[in-house]
C-alpha cells in the first residue's frame, strides 16, 4: 500500500511538466541571448565566422605573396652565382627566354625583382609620400622579352610583365591595397547588422583585434622588404654588373670567333684546293712541253694556272670583304649591345625602391641613437621636404666611345659608297647663281650645307651617384675593354693570315713563271 500511494505520488510529479517547461523556455532564451551577445552558434557567428574568413584569406595572399617575393630574390642570387641552370629561372615566372643569353635572363630577373618589389610595396601603402622616387616602376621601355627597347605601347611585352609578377605576387597585384581589403572586410561584417541596435560588442571587439592584426603583420612584412632593398637585392649588384655587361662581351666574343672561323675554314678549303691544283701543274710541267710541236699544250696549261691563280686571289679579296663585313657588323652590334645593357640595367638600379623610400615601422624600437644618426636623419627629413632626393646626388654617366677601334674598310676590300658629286656647271651660270655685290635686289647666298657631325660617344646616362652606380659603370667600362683588345688582337691576326695568303701566293706565281721561262729557254 505505501509503494502504491509512492508510486502515484511520483506520477502526478512526472505529469505535472510545468516547472520543467518553464525551466527549459528559459534555458533556451538565455543560450538564444548568449549567442546573440558573444556571436556564438551557426546563426549569430557567421557574421564573424565569414569576416574572419575573408581576413585570413587577405593574410594568406600577404604571407605568400612576401614569401615568392624573397624566393625571387634568392632565385637571383642563385643564378648570378652560377648554382642555377640557364634558361630554367626565366621561365618559371612566364618569360620566354630560351633562346637568349645570361645576360638577358639575369636582367629580365633584374627587372622581374624591381617591378614586384615596387607592385608589392604599393599594396603595402609601403612607400612614403616625402621622399620621392625616380621611377614608381620600370619604364615599359625596358624590356623583358627582348634586349632592345621597345614601344611603350607594346601588348606582348606588357603582357609578358602582367604574367611574371603574376607568378611571383598572386593576385594582389590585381587587387585594391592591402588595408583597403582589411577595410573591405569590416564593411562586409558590419553590414550584417543593419537594425537600431547597432554592433554587438563581440563584433567590435572582433574588428578591433583584426585591425590590430593586419597592422602587426603589415609592420613585419614592411620590415622584411625593408631589409630585403636594403641589404638582400644591393648584395647582388657586383654579381649582376659583371653578369649582365661582361656576358656582352663573352657571348660577341664567342660569336665572332664561331663567324670569323666558319669564314676562315671556308677561305682555308679553298686554298688547300688551290695548292693541290698547283702542284698537278707544275707536274705538268714537263721538258717535253719545251717541244714547238707542244706549244699549244704548254699554252693551256699557262692558261689553267693563270685561271687558277685568279681564282684564289678572287677568293681572297671576297673572304677579305666577307670577314671585314663580319668585325664591322660584330663591333656595330656590340657597342649597341653594351650601350642598351648598361642603360637598362641603370634604369632598373634607380627603379628599385631604397630603404628610405619605405615608411619607417613603428614596430622598430631603437635603443640608442647616436648624435651623427640623428642628425643625418634630421637632415634628411629637410631634404625630403624641399622635395629633393635624400639619399643619392644626381649623375650623368658617360657614354660608350663609339669612334675607337674601326675596321678600315678599304683594307678590307668593304665597298664604301662614294658622296654625290655635283656637277661642275658653266662660268655663266655660276654668274648667275652668285649676285653681284652691292647690287640692289641682290639675294642673300644661301649657306652651303653642313656635313653632319661624327657622334664620337653614346649618350650620357642621367642617373645618380652611388656605389652601385659605380660598380655597373666599371663593368661596363671593363666589357669595352675586354672586347677592343680581343677585337684589335683578332683583326690583326686574321689581316696577317690573309697577308701571308697572298704574299705566299705572289712567291709561288712568281716561280711558276721563272719554271716556264727555263723550261722555254732551256728549249731554244
């Protein structure tokens, strides 16, 4: 009886749901006001949930980009040093350079490493407003597929430029400035709560430490491109000068040795042929030609040799004209060679951001600052402010000499076309043509015509002081000399052999004629 009377009691408990009810209504409101309050949950988190989505693909594209952009760097380094393959870095990053030399694949990197550097530094807001730039990128003049200069319209190149830095910084390249996406994102965010009640306090909270976020990270990247103009790029410069410019001159030099030799192999065949037919004639000449009954014979035969003799010296004087067309073209094309690489190779230098161009961090603490540091930077910021360069004083690099080591083209047999003659006209008409002096009505004679000067040097390179500057300048200078002494040396050896060639062929006519004119006397 008393477990019955326990045993309803218990029921009537269970059936009687209305605390609990109550109970669990308000569990659920406060669980429903909590995540309203702290964001938490499937429906009031995705606001977060999506803004901090977007963030982290904004940082992620920043760390990568800042990764590609040092692995860049070392890819330079890598080649200049020679531990890297020719022709497999350009076409990592879109450029189709195969069929150039090393020279035009470490400027094209040169180039690549200057137009990310600046691509990247604008998406950073990273240069400062009050020091000015020379070049806010590499003019579209230098170019990356070819060595020349090119249009500045050019769609390939401009092309080609879009594709490498592609590969290299991702799509922020393409894309606003990094703390304009950062203020995308908050927009994004705050849109979702478009009511009379506002924000909520864990959205703003959220917001401030994504600000604060983007801030330490762009500060730290900012600091890493700082270094990397500062002290990563500016250690490759000696490596790059003596890459770009001495390359010049070993690729003509091999170039001209390879032409100057297929040439010479061609005139030497000729002469062997030449030689080996000589001798079939002076076998020829027999005692028995001293017969008058063989007159005709010996005839022929003088005829042959003769024919033979012409022959040769007719391939001389064209291997002659033939080797001097190929040093004057080899010397043409290397002095344009030299002069486009030292001025695009200067244009790139100057292109690249320097330290003081990028806004100081304010992550950076110093120490101790010394009075000489203080000063400088003092003077600097004064500089700044009159709108003048802070760092580097302006230069004018001389030109290439363009007027040294000529190839005499009448030695060489290179036809040189010959200036208009005018044609001598009568007394009378020059009576005619030249007014009396002091006669009314008289015209002024017009003055004569002016030969246009000689250019004896390239155009000066306007550009700055530094020792950078100074290494590519002693470079290019060193590529020049290098090649003029090669060049002098292999004019003057060939013109020897070539000499020799005809002396050698003057001796052995002249003992062909004393051999036929025995043979005719020993006859009478």
């Amino acid at each position: 009886e008393i477990l019955g009377q326990t045993a309803n009691q218990v029921e009537g408990v269970t059936n009687d749901r209305g605390p609990l009810q109550k109970f669990e209504e308000g569990s659920a409101q406060a669980i429903e006001d909590l995540s309203r309050r702290c964001g938490l949950g499937r429906k009031y988190g995705a606001a977060r949930r999506n803004a901090q989505e977007a963030i982290r693909t904004v940082f992620s594209q920043l760390q990568s980009a800042s990764g590609e952009l040092h692995k860049l760097v070392a890819v330079m380094q890598a080649r200049v040093s020679g531990r890297e393959a020719a022709g497999r870095v350009p076409r990592e990053y879109g450029a189709n350079l195969r069929r150039l030399g090393r020279s035009m694949e470490l400027r094209s990197l040169f180039l690549l490493t200057a137009e990310a550097v600046n691509v990247f530094g604008e998406f950073l807001t990273a240069f400062r407003d009050d020091v000015p730039r020379p070049y806010t990128r590499p003019p579209r003049t230098v170019g990356l597929l070819q060595e020349g200069a090119c249009d500045e319209n050019d769609e390939e190149e401009e092309q080609a430029r879009k594709e490498a830095v592609f590969r290299v910084l991702g799509p922020i390249g393409e894309t606003v400035a990094f703390k304009d996406q950062v203020t995308e994102v908050e927009k994004m965010a705050k849109k979702e709560y478009p009511g009379k009640e506002g924000i909520p306090d864990f959205m703003v909270t959220f917001l401030e430490g994504m600000h604060e976020s983007a801030r330490r990270l762009q500060d730290e990247i900012v600091l890493e491109l700082r270094k990397l103009v500062d002290k990563a790029i500016p250690d490759q410069h000696s490596s790059i000068a003596e890459g770009v410019l001495k390359d010049i001159f070993l690729v003509e030099k091999g170039l001209l040795e390879q032409e100057v030799q297929r040439q010479w192999n061609e005139l030497k065949s000729e002469v062997d042929r030449s030689e080996a037919l000589r001798k079939k004639h002076e076998t020829r000449l027999t005692p028995a030609l001293a017969n008058p009954n063989r007159r005709g014979d010996l005839e022929k035969l003088k005829a042959e040799e003769a024919q033979r003799a012409a022959a040769l010296v007719k391939a001389l004087e064209d291997a002659m004209q033939k080797l001097g067309t190929t040093f004057i073209e080899s010397r043409e094309r290397f002095l344009k060679r030299l002069v486009r690489g030292f001025e695009s190779t200067i244009v790139i230098l100057d292109s690249i951001p320097r330290a003081t161009h990028i806004q100081s961090t304010d992550d950076v603490a110093v120490s101790r600052v010394s009075i000489k540091r203080r000063m400088r930077k003092s003077a600097q910021a004064v500089l700044a402010a009159a709108g003048t360069s802070s760092e580097l004083p302006a230069r004018a690099w001389d030109g290439v000499p363009l007027q040294e080591f000529l190839v005499d083209k009448k030695e060489w047999g290179v036809l040189v076309p010959e200036e208009p003659k005018e044609e001598a006209a009568s007394p009378k008409a020059k009576a005619k043509a030249k007014p009396a002096a002091g006669r009314k009505g008289g015209k002024t004679p017009e003055p004569a015509e002016t030969k246009p000067q000689i250019v004896t040097h390239s155009k000066p390179v306007q550009s700055y002081r530094s020792e950078a500057h100074k290494l590519f300048f002693a470079a290019r200078n060193d590529a020049y000399q290098l090649f003029r002494a090669f060049f002098e040396d292999k004019v003057q050896s060939t013109k020897e052999a070539c000499l020799k060639i005809r002396s050698s062929e003057k001796i052995k006519s002249m003992s062909w004629e004393s051999m036929v004119n025995q043979l005719l006397q020993g006859g009478e």
